[in-house]
C-alpha cells in the first residue's frame, strides 16, 4: 500500500539518517515520527507501516513509543489544538479557571473536540513556563501568561 | 564568595532582540574558550580543571561534574558520548530555557570544550519535545555555528571535530532522569535503567556516556577561560559558582535570576522578586523543583540559597526552581496537583510508583471530594516510605518526599478537611491579593 505522506518526507529522513552516527537508525523513531504527526496532524497505521520498514525496527517499538509519549496522537484533533498547562505554579495563577472557562466556551469536555472540528480542548503538565504562568500551547505555540479574556482574544483571532 | 554575593556567570549582559546571535556572542568573548582549550590544553587539563573547579551538576543531585566525567577513559579505544539534558521537566523549573533561548552559544560552546575534554565526536542536547521556541534558538544557533567553522569537521582548524544534533522529546517527564533520557534517544519508551553499569561505563548504545544538565556544562567555558581557582571563589567552599533560580508562584516578577550560591534567601523574594503579590504574606516555599521538600516562611527567614544550609533545614536546592507561596494558600489543593502529576508521569516499569502514586492520588482525590478517613495520611505516608529507595529511578523516591514535605508540616489542614468535608483555605490555589 502506497502512503504518499510518508513517501514524501523520505528525503528529509534520509538526510536526517545521514546526521546521526552509524548504528543510530533506532533513535530515528522519535523524530520521524514527531515529522509525520506534523504533516498529518497524527499518526497513521499505514504511517507505522512504512517507518518500521525505513527503518528496520520492530512494530512493537513504534507502537510502544506512541503510546508512552504524551505529545503523540493516534487520531485526529482540532484544527486547533489546546493545551492548558494545569501543574504547579500555572494552577497558582488561574489555570483551574481559565480551564473552566474554555471548557464553558466551547462547550467541550477535557479531550473533546468542537463540534466544527476546529478547536480540541486538552490539558497538560508543566511546561517549563512556570514564569509566565499560566500558559496555554496552541498547535505547538506557548500562549504565557494567559488569562479568560486573553484566550477569548486569542480564538477569536484563530477564528 | 564574593563580598556582596552578586557574582555572575551566566546572565552578563542585557537580553535584547540580537543578544542571543553569534556575532553578539563573539563580541562578548564567546568561543575564545574554545580557542583556548583547542589550542593550549590537553584534555586530560581541562578535565583536571573541571574537577579543581568543584562544579556540581545543576539538575537537582549536585554531583561532581569532574568526578562525573573522571569516569570516562580517555584512551579506552570505545566511542564516547555527551548528551546536555535540556529535558527540564521539573514542576516550576525554567532556567535552562533562559539559556537555551538567550545565550545559546553559551551552551554550544561548553559543549564543544566538554566534547574535546571527553573525547567525543557526536554530542547531543536532548530537549523536552514541548519547548518549541527553545528549539528553533538553539537550532539556529547550532547553524550559525556550523557556517562558521565552530561546529562539525576540524574546527577552528585544530582537527577535532564533533557534531551537535539536537534529539527532540515527546512529552514525558520522566525522560529528564539520566539513563531514561538515554533509552529515549535510542527510540524507545523512556524507561530508567538500574545501575551498575553507570551511565559513563555503559550508556548510550551501550558506549560510556556523559549527561550534564545545560546549566552545569554553560559554566564550563567561564572555568576554562578563568581557572578553577576563579570559580572556586564563587559561591559557598562546598559548592563553588553561581545557580540560576526560576521563581514561580505568588510572587510580583517571576522569571529567572542568577544568583552566587549563598545569597539570601529573602533578598531573592523580596527584593529581586519583587515581593509576593499584592503585597500577601508568605506561607512557605518550595525550593527546588516540587520534589523538593517544602520549606515555611519561618525556616526561610533567615536562610541563605546555599546546600549547605538548606540541607540542614531539611530539603535540597534541586533543580533550582522555586515556587514562592502566599498565605491563604490550600496545601491539601496544592498536594493534589502534584500527586495528579506524578501519577500521570510514572513509567510503570516499577510496582511500587505504578501502583503508589495512582493509590496516593486516588486518596488525596478522596479526601478533596469530602470523603477522608482519618487514617488515609497515616496511609500516604506509608505508601511513600514504600516508594522510596524501592524503585529504579528516583521518581518514586520523589513523589514520596513531596508528601512527605507537606504533610510534616500542614497536618492539619488535611485533617481539617477529612473532619469537616472542606478545606480550610477555601481549597484557594490562586493568591487571594491577585484575584
């Protein structure tokens, strides 16, 4: 089965193999996986086909690596995807209500995805922003020092 | 120590929008350690150096970095690898990212030097896969290098060479702890390993390996440019230099400060700080990192950032990031989050933080629903001495102390709540003068 996702990004893993030391061919599991959820948006079954070919590693790493890291998707999120950090210093700064207010907002639950397949509302553990408390991750963005009225402002912009 | 304990290290100059690029860097002084330790040192001196110098690794265990990398042979014929740990999971801990973020050459440089001294021809930084804005600084910078002939083949025409590839994480906490950080950049599930064999015996793809902390090998190019004995006068006898503190929580200015080890305590709060908010009391502090112990506003008082005081107090600087919290606060609330967290991170590989942070967590949850028993903090306790020691990596150990921590000192609050059904704080996480 051809999967032209994948096939497109084997000249960025070729290089990226040629980076690495000899016999590092297992440590590229993270990182083309961390490509493919990028152009994707997840990973695949077909996509964990075609790296445990690449690259020569058992499927059970590949499927042991997505489930273990919390940053991997297996399925489809919103197009915009919000991570509210709810550790430590960010729940001292209003995280728990800025959560409760997103979760108002678009009427989702913690995981839930809208109803337009635009906004998926997650939470998350400390993001070394502890500073800038409370912070929020939009597709990969840090958003500091969030608040309800700034995350209002913020997804209106998204739009 | 200095005689107003206002030393730096690293945070010597303005940040501005150019600060963190190489031409800003060179004209700093940036890579005249390289040149130096290139050209005039064997490896075997600069190591000596590092060890004279009394560097203690900054991630939270305050190892000796010399004796870290004594144990590496230099003449062992094996590949040797360096890995900077800029995993930074730590609840509340920060202060590698004002590194990786605002003097990245800083850390490129003293990884070049750390390379030469260890013998290593591929280095790593193994970056927590969410610090997208760090990564894309220390990506550029390690371009910038590269362009000019400081990274890569035969640099500044000395003939060594060596590489630096930044390895990605993927979100899991328990990646920062050495020998899983390791697994994970073999791509696999980042599960610690047990020791013996040491990392620097058999490390990565089972080749001896050195893992610093980003913050401990940044100093390495000061020490090579100033002499151990210049370093040495830094700081406390027992632990020479400088720490870069990360506060957090209730107070007006958070963000990072360096500071000389042994500045005090109060003056990094109250002055550097800002305060705390709204000009709130402070009920206590957590000093480094939530695995460290809690301390309260009266055992800070008149305490300085020094280990050798603050472990006699009972806790540790750790990973140097401090979460400053105000009178009002719930503790049972604040346990809460912690025991949350650490249940969410546990690898799973050992039976007793799998199966004790999810039984800590399902109590502390019990008890904020309204539904304690008197003998549950008899039982967490319990369940965390089982922890500790118990486990593979220091995790389970940590956890423990966190509970340990709060529950020595705000008994009563817990026992408050399980008698009456409800916090004595109002179950108030945020500060009441901010709100």
């Amino acid at each position: 089965m051809s999967n032209a996702l994948f096939t497109s990004l084997v000249g960025e893993f070729d290089r990226l193999r040629a980076r690495f030391p000899a016999g590092f061919d297992s440590s590229l599991t993270l990182p083309c996986l961390r490509r493919i959820q990028e152009e994707r948006g997840y990973v695949a079954e077909e996509d964990i086909d075609a790296l445990t070919a690449y690259l020569g590693v058992p499927r059970i790493q590949v499927e042991e690596v997505l489930s273990f890291y919390t940053q991997f998707r297996r399925e489809p999120v919103g197009r915009f995807h919000l991570e509210v950090c709810r550790n430590v210093s960010c729940s001292m700064r209003g995280a728990e209500r800025l959560i409760r207010h997103l979760h108002d907002k678009l009427g989702v639950a913690i995981g839930g995805t809208t109803a337009d397949g635009r906004f998926t509302l997650k939470t998350c553990e400390c993001l070394g922003s502890c500073g800038t408390a409370p912070v929020m991750v939009v597709n990969d963005e840090y958003h500091e020092n969030m608040s309800p009225e700034k995350a209002d402002e913020l997804l209106g912009r998204l739009g | 120590m200095t005689p107003n304990r206002d030393a730096r290290i690293l945070m010597t100059f303005p940040v501005t929008a150019t600060s963190h690029l190489l031409a800003e860097a060179r004209a700093r002084g940036q890579y005249s350690a390289l040149d130096k330790a290139l050209k005039t040192m064997t490896p075997a001196e600069i190591g000596k150096e590092v060890t004279a110098s009394g560097l203690q690794g900054r991630g939270g265990a305050a190892f000796s970095a010399g004796r870290k990398w004594s144990v590496i042979q230099l003449d062992d014929g094996q590949t040797h690898f360096l890995c900077a740990n800029a995993d930074e999971g730590e609840p509340g801990t920060f202060k590698d990212r004002w590194i990786l973020e605002n003097s990245p050459h800083q850390l490129i440089e003293s990884m070049l030097i750390a390379a030469y001294a260890l013998q290593v021809r591929h280095a790593f930084v193994y970056m927590r896969g969410e610090f997208s804005g760090p990564y894309r600084r220390l990506q550029a910078a390690l371009d910038e290098a590269y362009d000019a002939g400081l990274v890569g083949e035969n640099i500044l025409g000395t003939g060594f060479s060596c590489d630096i590839i930044i390895y990605r994480g993927a979100g899991s906490y328990v990646c920062g702890e050495a020998s899983a950080l390791i697994t994970s950049i073999e791509g696999k599930r980042g599960y610690p390993r047990n020791r013996p064999p040491r990392l620097t015996v058999k490390g990565l793809y089972q080749k001896p390996t050195v893992i610093n902390n980003v913050e401990t090998l940044s100093n390495i190019a000061w020490i090579v440019n100033n002499g151990s004995a210049a370093f040495k006068a830094i700081g406390s006898p027992k632990a020479p230099g400088t720490r870069l503190i990360s506060i957090s929580g209730h107070v007006a200015k958070p963000g990072v400060y360096e500071i000389e080890i042994g500045y005090p305590w109060k003056r990094l709060i109250y002055e550097d700080a800002g305060g705390m908010l709204g000009g709130a009391a402070l009920k206590c502090v957590i000093p480094g990192g939530i695995s460290t112990k809690v301390l309260t506003a009266a055992e800070v008082e008149t305490l300085n950032l020094d280990p050798t005081e603050v472990e006699p107090a009972g806790s540790s600087m750790g990973s140097g990031g401090m979460i400053a919290i105000a009178e009002g606060t719930c503790m049972v609330r604040l346990l809460q989050v912690m025991l949350r967290f650490y249940h969410h991170e546990s690898c799973g590989q050992c039976t007793p933080c799998r199966e004790g942070m999810g039984w800590l967590h399902r109590i502390i949850d019990r008890i904020v629903m309204g539904m304690g028993r008197v003998e549950d903090l008899d039982q967490m306790i319990h369940i965390s001495k089982l922890q500790d020691g118990n486990t593979i990596c220091g995790m389970g150990d940590a956890a423990g102390y966190a509970v340990i921590g709060i529950l020595a000192k705000y008994r009563h609050e817990f026992e408050h709540w399980i008698t009456t059904g409800r916090s004595l704080c109002e179950g108030k996480l945020e500060c009441l003068a901010s709100s």
